[in-house]
C-alpha cells in the first residue's frame, strides 16, 4: 500500500508495490565489458561450431581406437603418426627425412602431371600419360624401400634398389644433381622436372612458329627504332658527345667538390664580371676618341687644301708684284 502522505497526491498507483526488481545482477557482479583490441599482429580465428559439426557430421573411427578418459589396465590407443618430419633450413638430412621428402616431392609431381593432363589437348596428353607412368614407376621404386618401418634392410638389395632408382630419376650422384638444380633454377626433383618439361613444351612446332613470328615482328621494331634515331643534325649530335664525354669526366667527382670549387671561383667571376664591364666602356670610349680622330683629320685635311689654294694665291700675286716692279724699274 502507498504512503499516507501520498494518498491525495495525482498519478499516485494504489494497487500496484512501491520497489520494482530487475533480474539483473547487482553492479558489482556485473561483468565488466571488454574490448579487443585490433592488432595486425595479432592473428584472430574465427570458429564455427556449426561447420566444424557439419564437417564431421556422419563420419565414425573404425578399428581400436578409443579416446575416451576411462581408467583401465590397457593402454588407450588413438591416432597412428609417421615421423614426416623434414630438416630445417641448413640442417644435413638424415636418410629418413630425406626418404619422406623424395616421396612427398614424387606424389606432388604426380598430381601436378594429372592436373596438366587434364587441361591438356589430345595431341598433349600422350606425353603426360607416358611422364606420369615414369613418375608413378619409380615412386613404387621409391615405396619398396619402406625406411618408415624400421626392419632390417639387405645391403644388397637396398643398393640394387637404389641403382634402379637412380637410373628412373636419372640422377647418378650429388654433383648431377647440383648441376640440375643450377641449370633450371630449382632446389627439388619435383621443380627441376617441371621446369624442364616446359622449356620442352617451348620446342613444339607451333611455338617455335609463334617465336619466329614474335621475333621477325621485334626485328622490325628494332630496325624502325633505329631508323628513327638518327641524328637529324650532326653538329647538334657533335655538342651532345661532347657533353657526353665532358660528364664522364667529372662522373667521379661529388657535388660537394663541385660546390666547393664554384664558390672559391665566385670572386674570379666577379672580378670577370668587372671587367668586362671595364673593357666595355673602354670600347665605347675608343670608339668615341675615333670618331673624333677621324673629324679631325677631316678637317686638317680641310685646312690642308684651304692653305694650299691660299698658298698659290699668294704665290700668283707676288709674281704679278714682281712684274709691276720690273716694269717700273725698266720706265
């Protein structure tokens, strides 16, 4: 029942608990909230309960094998493992581990030579039948040994096995096979025989025809390339091997001997500067004094004629002087 003091106060519930509970867990035992942090470095897997159950769904184990925690006097037997183990990088392999890497590497080459005969043509795929009959010869050649099992093997047999393999691999000893694994680039059997098989491929008629084709086609190219590189002018080609050389010169030496030479040859510059502006005013300055020289001479020149005339005047009027006093003297 509501308060008293409540009772005549609007929107009051008579009929209804003052306290309302929620089945929430009080605060303090509520889980703090939590946020993963996103990190490249961090590698976040994502499971599916429901496609790891339909991945599974229908399969059982056969035979002894039980995983279940009961106790009991026999020893529980699950999975069977051989040791596939292979050496790490620059570790020598042991005769098993190199064992189980031929077989591996033999059983990749295989699938791979089924692939590619399956997407090959009708006139390609004898040559991948008969790779994968070889391939398929020799890694039952290979299984015979059964080095995984541990049992006394016969030296003989062992090493007849091996001639055999060795005559199906045709690998004879470690330097063939380093001079393979040079030749094509490759590091395993499996790779070198790839390799191998598609520099063969590159020798079929119609690659070879497509090969002509593209290099007759490059020719041409090269020719027209050629062609066009002719130096149109040969003095401008001369200035650029000039150039040329000029930078091979000075290819070895740093910019900052370079710096440091054309800031030690700044005050020649200037002085240069300098004097060339000297030695142009002194041009425009002879120019003047000979202008002037040539009025001068000019009008000395001038002078000299107007002297001479004046001279034979004079000349003319003592001889007209001369012949009045002779005919004085003779009246």
């Amino acid at each position: 029942m509501a308060d008293p003091k409540y009772e005549n106060l609007p929107g009051i519930a008579y009929d209804q608990p003052d306290v309302y509970e929620t089945g929430d867990l009080p605060e303090a035992d509520q889980p703090e909230p939590f946020e993963e942090e996103e990190n490249e470095s961090i590698e976040q897997l994502h499971l599916s309960v429901k496609d790891s159950f339909n991945k599974f769904k229908g399969k059982f184990l056969t035979g002894n094998v039980d995983f279940s925690d009961r106790l009991s006097r026999k020893t529980r037997i699950g999975y069977r493992a051989g040791e596939w183990e292979l050496a790490a990088e620059g570790e020598p392999e042991t005769a098993l581990e190199r064992y189980n890497r031929l077989r591996c590497e033999f059983s990749e080459l295989l699938e791979q030579v089924t692939e590619q005969r399956d997407k090959a043509t009708e006139s390609e795929k004898d040559e991948h039948i008969k790779l994968a009959a070889h391939i398929n010869s020799t890694k039952k050649l290979l299984e015979e040994l059964k080095l995984e099992e541990g049992e006394q093997i016969d030296p003989k047999a062992e090493k007849l096995k091996l001639h055999k393999l060795e005559q199906a691999a045709g690998v004879r000893d470690e330097e063939a096979f380093r001079k393979l694994q040079i030749a094509t680039g490759e590091a395993t059997l499996c790779g070198a025989a790839a390799t191998l098989a598609a520099r063969a491929a590159l020798l079929r008629p119609a690659e070879l025809a497509a090969a002509d084709a593209r290099l007759a086609a490059l020719l041409a190219n090269l020719d027209t390339l050629r062609a066009a590189l002719k130096p149109a002018n040969p003095e401008l080609e001369a200035k650029v091997n000039e150039l040329h050389k000029l930078l091979q010169q000075v290819d070895g030496v740093s910019h900052a001997e370079i710096l440091e030479r054309i800031e030690a040859l700044e005050a020649l510059h200037n002085h240069a500067k300098n004097f060339g502006k000297s030695l142009a005013e002194l041009e425009t300055l002879q120019s003047t004094v000979a202008s002037g020289v040539h009025n001068n001479k000019e009008l000395l020149q001038g002078v000299q004629e107007v002297f001479a005339h004046n001279v034979d005047n004079l000349h003319k009027e003592i001889r007209k002087l001369d012949e009045r006093i002779s005919k004085l003297a003779a009246a």
